[in-house]
C-alpha cells in the first residue's frame, strides 16, 4: 500500500514551508494470523496519471528492495580504526533488548521505534565523523525485511559510506538475535541509506570533512554512494520544480 504523507509545514511570520515530505508502504495483514498477508481493496483513482505514477513508485520500490537484499552482507563485520576521518573511526552499534512498549498488541515491532533507533546511531557516526551539530537531511527507503518479535536482542550498527561537500551518507542495519525458542537464527531484519548534513551553531551549513578510504570495499560502497547521492539530488531538483509551478 503506497501512501504519501504530504509533509510537515513549517509558519513563521505568516509564510508557510514545506519541511518533510515521505512515501510510506505499509502491508496489511489478518488479525487472526498476524504472519499472514492479506489482499489489499483497490481504490478509486480520481485521475489516470495518480495510478501511474503510485505504480511506477511500487515498481522502483520493489527492484530498490531487491537490490538491498542483494547488498547485504550476512553480518555487519566491525571495523577499528584509530585513524580520524575513516570509517572504522565512526562506525557505532547499540543494543537493544525489545520489550513490551516498543510492541504492537500482537508483539511485534513499531516501525517508527526501529526507524528512531537507526537515526540514532546514524546521528552518532556522523556526529564522530564532523564533530559539530548534525541533523537528519533524508532517509534512503528504510527497507523492513523481516519482522521483530518481543524478547529479542537486536543491534542497530552505522557505518559512514559516502561524503560530498557538505553531506554525509550512514548506511545502518538492523541484526536480530532469538534468545528463546527452537529457531537460534541471526537474521537482517532493516536496512536504510541516512544522509547528514553539518551545522554550525548558528545552525549554518559547515563543509563535511571528506571520508578517508582505506579497502577496496569501502571505494566501492562510495562509489555506489555518490551514485545515490547525484540520483537524490536529481530528484530534489524536480520536487523543487514540480512545487514551485503548483
């Protein structure tokens, strides 16, 4: 199910502004087999273009999911690195037992509690990384892969990926580990591409120290990052566009 939230606005002075703006999907599924995905009611298109463009969003949706899984590695493998500027240097983790209040009435994980502890941690690599006031600028389609459960330990790591002049890209995964049951499996549950920005405290745009390259594999995860980075931009350049002629 594909719906867009139509942003928060911001009123200062009498002028209003647009600040967030997101497509959120959501799967529907029965309340009597909670693992069971049901059928989701058509509805009534009030123009032929809003249905193709929600089908070309589920379309790029559906191949940027495949590519996650594709991406993923089994395990998020840490990497020290004493080294100022470097990914091992700001890669951060945090554990998290899951309890009751992070749970919806059937004990699985609220979206929005896994989506706020993977901004921490991306917060926390950035802010290693610059060393200055960071804020959130956007988030690259948080991918739910499998379902938490209550009573789970899960660990929510970040690892810088890219860095243009005044941006920062943080991937962050989400592990699972079962501490009770038949089933011991470690298995990726959440994946998502974070970008930063650097502020002064004058809430100003800083430049972003650039990240330091130390394996093969990180040169590749920044070349796929800067990729990601001019194909965001592209987009925000069209928004822009699209919002200003309404």
């Amino acid at each position: 199910m594909d719906s867009i939230a139509p942003g928060h606005r911001c009123q200062l002075r009498g002028a209003n502004r647009l600040t967030n703006r997101a497509t959120l999907w959501y799967v529907p599924l029965s309340l009597t087999n909670v693992g069971k995905i049901i059928a989701v009611p058509p509805i009534q298109y009030g123009k032929p273009e809003q249905e193709e463009e929600g089908r070309k969003r589920y379309e790029n949706q559906k191949l940027e999911r495949l590519e996650t899984k594709q991406r993923n590695g089994k395990y998020f493998v840490p990497v020290v690195s004493q080294n100022q500027y470097t990914v091992g240097y700001s890669q951060s983790s945090l554990i998290h037992l899951v309890g009751p209040s992070d749970c919806t009435l059937h004990g699985y994980v609220h979206g929005g509690v896994t989506m706020k502890l993977m901004d921490e941690v991306a917060g926390i690599v950035a802010a290693r990384h610059c060393k200055t006031n960071i804020v959130t600028a956007s988030v690259d389609a948080i991918n739910f892969h499998r379902k938490i459960q209550k009573g789970c330990i899960i660990t929510v790591s970040g690892r810088m990926t890219f860095t243009s002049n005044k941006s920062m890209e943080i991937e962050v995964f989400v592990d699972v580990d079962m501490l009770v049951g038949d089933n011991q499996e470690r298995y990726r549950a959440v994946s998502a591409f974070f970008t930063y920005v650097s502020l002064s405290k004058d809430a100003k745009p800083l430049p972003v120290p650039q990240l330091v390259l130390e394996t093969e594999e990180e040169k590749k995860r920044f070349e796929e990052g800067k990729g990601r980075y001019l194909q965001t931009k592209a987009k925000r350049q069209m928004n822009t566009q699209s919002l200003t002629q309404q």
